[in-house]
C-alpha cells in the first residue's frame, strides 16, 4: 500500500503465482468512470459476501485514472468498508489486463470478476460461489441458461454478441464450445488454475483467456439476467469487437504452440532425410529391390525413433525436463512410437493412393503423404507422449 492508500500498480508480466498470505476470495471490480455506481456496487456485494465468508474477502478497485476520479470515490469508500482496496493504473489501460493486474495483488484463492456498472446483479455472487463450494474450478454466470437472459437489447445488439459467440466457435471450438455464454465478463475461478499461465488478453474478453490459457476440469454455470446501466455511459464500441477477433486470432496461434510446432518441423525434416535414404536403399532396383510398402515401414519406423530422440531433447525439452529418469523417457518412446505407427499407416494408404491412383513418382508421392501426416503427428503428440500433467494443489 503507498503512502496514499492505493495499491501499487504491478509491472511484471501478466502471469498470476501464489500468495504469501492468503484468504479465501477476492474480487476484482475494474472501472472507468464508474464514480456514480461505485457505491452503490460495494454496498451490496459487502453485505451479501458479510453472510457467506465474512472477514475472508476483499473487493479490489482497478481503475484506469477516470476522468471522474473513480479511484478517489473508491479511497472514500475504503474508510468505511475495510475490505475494499484501490488500484490506480495511470499508465496501462484496458478492462483484461485490469482484472490480471487486480488478480495479482489479490490474496484470494478463489479470484473473482464483476463489473462496476451494475449490470451484472450482485446477488447472482452467491450462487457462483455455490457454485465454487460444490468443487467447480470456474463458476460463470451466463445469460443463456435456465434463468438467464437479457433486458432491452436492440436486434442488433443481440445479433452482435450471439455472431460474436459464432465467431468464436469457429475460430476456438475447444475453448468457446466448452460454456454457453463465452462473453460473460462475471466469473469466479480458482486461483491455482491460473498458476504459471502467461496471460496475454485483449480487450474486454477476459473469460475466453482465462478458458484458453487456464487450468481448468469443473465449469460450474449460474443463470443472470443482465441489466441496462442506469448510470454513466457504455464502453462497447466497434475497436472492442475488433479486439475480440484480434484475442481469439492471437490465442487460437498461441493455443496452436506455433513455434514448437516449427522446430517439430525441423525435427520432422532430418526424419524425412532418414526416411527417403533407407526407402531407396530398401527399394530401389539397384538396390536391395524390396517392395515398396515394406521398405517404407522399415524406413519409418528408423525416422521414428531418430525424431524422439530429437523431439526429446529439443522441441518438448521443457516438459521432458520435468519427468526424468530412463523410465518415463521409454514410456514417451513407446507412446510416440504409437502415435506415429498410427500416422505411419495413414502415410503408407497416402503413398499407395497417390501412387497408384495419381500415377504420382514414390518419391513426391511420399513427401506429400508425410507433410499431411506431420500435423497429425504433432498434435497427437502433444497430447499423449508429452503431455504436461499437474499435480492438484
């Protein structure tokens, strides 16, 4: 805490770790020009949470250095709401990285997220976390389950947001697809969910980070109605729909692990170096003249195990790092071993497709049918030989 009671604004990178002395919850309330909602928002919600965990939580005011001094009415208010604290960013801006910076001061384990406008009902906190206290990692409230939905919106404004959910199905299936009210900006989640997640979020849509990049089995989903603002002026503009294409372009490359993928790929190369040599040293005429399909799986599995031992120690480094031991590197052997078997007998029905239908030479015929198979392999291995398991805190 500075000298003038608010909260010194972090300037790490977005990435959340645990608290040296924690409570059980904290709640981020970010603002711009929310001077006239501000009170009426922390009454409320420290009534409700005084029933349900009082003395165990804290409200946590992140203001972008409002016009209307929002950060200053929150300072007044602290006085008479001890657990109400006062960030003040002067220099970054933005409601996501807001809410990251609030969860990294916070001494919450459960971290939680509210706008300050009141149009997310503060009563709908208590069934979240409910939610929470049945075992859910995120407890999202969502205006399309049963009891949600929303006041006086336009026509347009409902086919901007649902377009926008449709957007983000295409584009994040895995991610979007997982709760029914992707745009929700009122949540709570675990904090060790969070744990060593490089957050990079833009925009407004926090959730859908948090749901790409975080931890996360249980999703509990609570029903709201959203409200029409009764005071102050909306923030929704065409630049915020802009950013949210921007983050689920962004996330969708990041989630794709781009560059692992490209030294996968380098990896890849040295195995097809592998792979054509002993195919023609098997195959070829003037050579041993075995047939075409039986050089190939000779060949394959040879690159197979030059590119795990090279994946090993170069493109998953960081994850073999943390399961040693000559144990768990022949189970990843055997695990890649079947991934690419299983890649292998797609690569062989492609040879023999293009060779035999296309009238293609064996040689491009093969190349073609390894570069479609690298994908499938990646992915694959990614989640099964080295997949990064957590140990449950």
């Amino acid at each position: 805490m500075t000298s003038n009671g608010l909260i010194p604004t972090p300037i790490n990178n977005l990435t959340i770790l645990p608290h040296s002395d924690p409570i059980l919850f904290s709640l981020i309330i970010p603002t711009y020009n929310e001077s006239k909602n501000i009170p009426s928002l922390v009454t409320q919600l420290t009534e409700l949470l005084d029933q349900v965990i009082p003395q165990e939580y804290e409200l946590i005011i992140v203001d972008d250095d409002s016009l209307d001094r929002t950060w200053k009415v929150g300072l007044e208010l602290s006085e008479k709401y001890p657990s109400l604290k006062v960030m003040r960013r002067e220099k970054e801006k933005g409601l996501s990285t807001a809410v990251i910076r609030g969860w990294q001061v916070a001494r919450g384990e459960i971290l939680g997220v509210i706008d300050a406008d009141l149009q997310h009902p503060p009563q709908t906190l208590l069934n979240l976390w409910e939610e929470i206290q049945k075992g859910a990692d995120l407890a999202v409230a969502s205006r399309n389950v049963e009891g949600g939905g929303v006041s006086d919106w336009s026509i347009l404004r409902r086919f901007l947001s649902r377009g926008a959910q449709t957007l983000g199905l295409f584009i994040l299936p895995e991610v979007i697809g997982r709760i029914s009210d992707p745009m929700s900006g009122y949540f709570l989640v675990r904090r060790r969910c969070l744990f060593g997640c490089n957050l990079s979020p833009l925009g407004y849509k926090i959730l859908v980070e948090v749901l790409g990049r975080g931890k996360i089995a249980w999703i509990g989903e609570v029903g709201y109605v959203f409200q029409e603002r009764q005071e102050g002026e909306s923030k929704v503009t065409k630049k915020q729909y802009i950013d949210y294409i921007r983050h689920l372009i962004r996330l969708r490359l990041s989630l794709w692990q781009i560059n692992r993928f490209i030294r996968f790929g380098v990896v890849g190369l040295s195995g097809v170096f592998i792979d054509m040599i002993f195919l023609y040293l098997l195959s070829d005429s003037t050579t041993l003249a075995l047939p075409l399909t039986r050089s190939k799986i000779i060949a394959a599995e040879l690159a197979i195990i030059n590119n795990f031992l090279w994946n090993d120690a170069w493109t998953f480094k960081d994850i073999s790092q943390k399961q040693p031991g000559k144990r768990k590197k022949i189970k990843r052997l055997i695990k890649f071993n079947i991934v690419c078997l299983g890649g292998l007998i797609i690569n062989v029905l492609l040879l023999n497709f293009f060779f035999n239908v296309f009238d293609l030479n064996p040689y491009l015929a093969n190349l073609l049918a390894i570069a479609l198979v690298t994908i499938w392999n990646f992915w694959l291995n990614l989640k099964l030989s080295w997949r990064s398991t957590e140990t449950k805190i």
